[in-house]
C-alpha cells in the first residue's frame, strides 16, 4: 500500500513542503495524527460498550465473549482488516507484476514464518519476553511508516539533504528501541532492582543464549550512532535546536508515541494502543491522499474503483471491519468460540493476531 500512495501527493507527482520556519503552521502529519487519534478513541468507545453489555449480560468469561477487552478487540478487529486490505493492495499493484516481485515477496513471507516459529518458542519460555519482543519489533515498524507519513504529506524541510534526513530519522527508531534494550536486557539478566520482575521469565534460558543477547545490543547501537553522526555532519543539519524546529511534526509524532505507550499502562490498553493508532494513521492517510488527488478523466469501474476511490476503499476497509465483528459475533455467541471451526478460529483467535501481524510486519520491511 506504501508504495500505491506515495507518488499521489499532488498534480504532478511531487510534494509541495513549506519553508521550515520557527513557527510552522499545522501541518498534515499533525492533522493526521489528531484525526487517528480521534478514531482511535473512538473505537476504544464502542468496544468498550460491547464489552460492558456483555459483562452485564453474564458472560464473565471471556471465552464466550465478543470482546475480551476493549483495547484488545480494537486493536484485533481493526488490525485484521487491515492485514486483508494491505495484501489485497500489494498484490494487485503493478509493482508486482513482475517474478522479482514475487520473489521478494515470497521470500519475506518465509522470513515472516520462521519468525513465527520463534515467536511461538519464546512464547512458550516467557509469554512476557515474547511480548516485549512483539511490540518493539511492531515499533520499528510503526515509526518507519511514520517516517514516510511525514516526506508523503510533503512536511519534510526541502533545504539540506533530503536522503540524509531520510536515512536519519529512518534509524531513529532503530536507535531508540536499540537503546532501550541495551539497558533494558542486562538489567534484566544481572538481577538489578530494575529488573527483577522479569528476571522468573528468563531464567529458563541457556545461558549461552542469554549472556551474548545481553552484550549485543550495546556496540550495535554504537555503530549505529557512529553512522547516524556521520550522516548528521555530512547532511549539513546544523544544531540539534534546528533540527528539532525543522522537523517539529514526525518528531511530536514520535513523542506521541511515547505518550500512547505511557497512558496504556497507567489507562489499560498497554502496547496495544501503538497497534491501533497505526492502522488508523494509515486509514487517515490514504484518505487524505485520495482528497489531494485530481479527479479522473474517467471514473474507474470493477475493482481499480475498489482501489482508486474514496468511496471503493471505505467499502473495502470499513466493510472488512464491520464483516469481522459480525462473523465475531456469530463465533462467540452460535458457537462459544469454538476453536474446531478453523476458518473462524484463524482469523478471530486473539492468540492468533500476534502471528498475522509478524507475518504483515516482516513483509511490509520488503515492500519499500
């Protein structure tokens, strides 16, 4: 789906980015990110009903439910449809009309797979270690998407270097995240304070697997800012109070996210809130790209209507979620979830969300 939107910024191809002032106006990565959070909330809102109706109905159990939790089933419903919509978008580009094409494709769902395998394995020692490992590896993926939210809506500073200033706010979640490992695991595996909770969980590793896990991260950071320095002096940034300046909206947006992070485990919806917020950052944006696109000469009919219009995605996306919530419905209420209906049990198990978006996650990382 990335690559279908980005060259539809304006007329001709191009996005027009206003001078990087001291005060800057809103702009679109900002708006975007307003209105995502809007839905974002409001879907907390309505799972939210559901759940209390459901609660109220005596249904305690949330095996018989619809709605394990709100945030949960949000973010499941939600992501699902967009899991669908993105492989029916990559698959039917005309990127792929090529073997190459299928190639990497097939190649990173391979990847995507074996991922899988060792998420279930790492599942299987510590449900908590998997889970840190699942939502920082979704992280880098968000932020990446991010990333190309802010040069798409044309918000990115013109003057510099545009590849440069790609390439560095490319790695910064990778810095990031990469920083917070390298203190995060060997406070975990030294038994510091810090770490204690989780040091139960991990103690079942080899440690052979555990004390090198705990001194990678470190130098890998270093080199990584070691690059990341280079780039800076070669990109001509200036000061980091004008970089900052410059590059205000993917910087809040980043900030935002620490924010999202931060409110879910003092609010309920823990990691899952950072999942939600990026499939409806990605809705937001395709919407406001087909608004800044020119009508066509000839309105689309069959499925490029499906694909190019406002109104053919909104019925692809929207129906997809609505369709799910009620095969949902039907699963929970007709048949107590019952996982021998395989079909249902694939796509609505919340179990199971975790292995569709590693397979979505790692094959987006081939896609651009």
């Amino acid at each position: 789906m990335a690559s279908d939107f980005a060259s539809r910024q304006s007329p001709d191809g191009r996005s027009s980015t206003p001078a990087a002032g001291k005060y800057r106006p809103v702009t679109a990565t900002e708006r975007n990110w307003a209105r995502a959070a809007a839905i974002f909330l409001g879907s907390l809102a309505v799972f939210g009903a559901i759940y209390a109706i459901e609660m109220d109905l005596g249904r305690w159990n949330r095996d018989i439910r619809l709605v394990r939790d709100p945030a949960q089933a949000s973010m499941h419903f939600l992501g699902i449809s967009h899991f669908l919509v993105a492989v029916l978008y990559s698959v039917t580009s005309k990127r792929m009309r090529s073997v190459r094409s299928w190639a990497r494709f097939g190649l990173m769902l391979g990847v995507g797979a074996l991922l899988c395998v060792g998420y279930a394995r790492l599942y299987a020692a510590s449900a908590l270690a998997a889970g840190i490992c699942f939502f920082t590896y979704f992280l880098v993926h968000d932020l990446r998407d991010q990333v190309f939210f802010y040069f798409s809506n044309g918000d990115a500073p013109e003057a510099g270097d545009p590849p440069g200033l790609a390439r560095v706010l490319g790695w910064c979640p990778f810095l990031v995240t990469g920083a917070l490992a390298a203190v995060a695991i060997p406070a975990v595996l030294l038994g510091l304070p810090v770490g204690g909770p989780l040091r139960p969980q991990v103690s079942s590793f080899p440690a052979w697997f555990l004390w090198p896990l705990a001194v990678l991260p470190a130098p890998l950071v270093t080199i990584v800012a070691m690059r990341l320095s280079r780039v800076w002096r070669r990109g001509g940034f200036g000061t980091v109070s004008g970089f900052v300046r410059a590059n205000r909206p993917i910087l809040l947006v980043f900030a935002a996210t620490a924010l999202n992070l931060l409110l879910g485990a003092f609010l309920g919806w823990g990691a899952h809130g950072i999942v939600i917020m990026h499939v409806v950052t990605w809705y937001v944006f395709i919407m406001t790209q087909f608004a800044r696109r020119p009508p066509a000469a000839r309105p689309p009919r069959g499925w490029r209507w499906v694909r190019d219009t406002p109104t053919g995605f909104n019925l692809l996306h929207v129906g997809s979620v609505l369709l799910l919530i009620a095969a949902g419905a039907v699963w929970a209420y007709g048949f107590r979830n019952d996982p021998s209906l395989t079909p249902l049990w694939v796509l609505l198990n919340g179990d199971n969300f975790r292995y569709w978006t590693i397979l979505h996650v790692t094959v987006s990382f081939g896609s651009r």
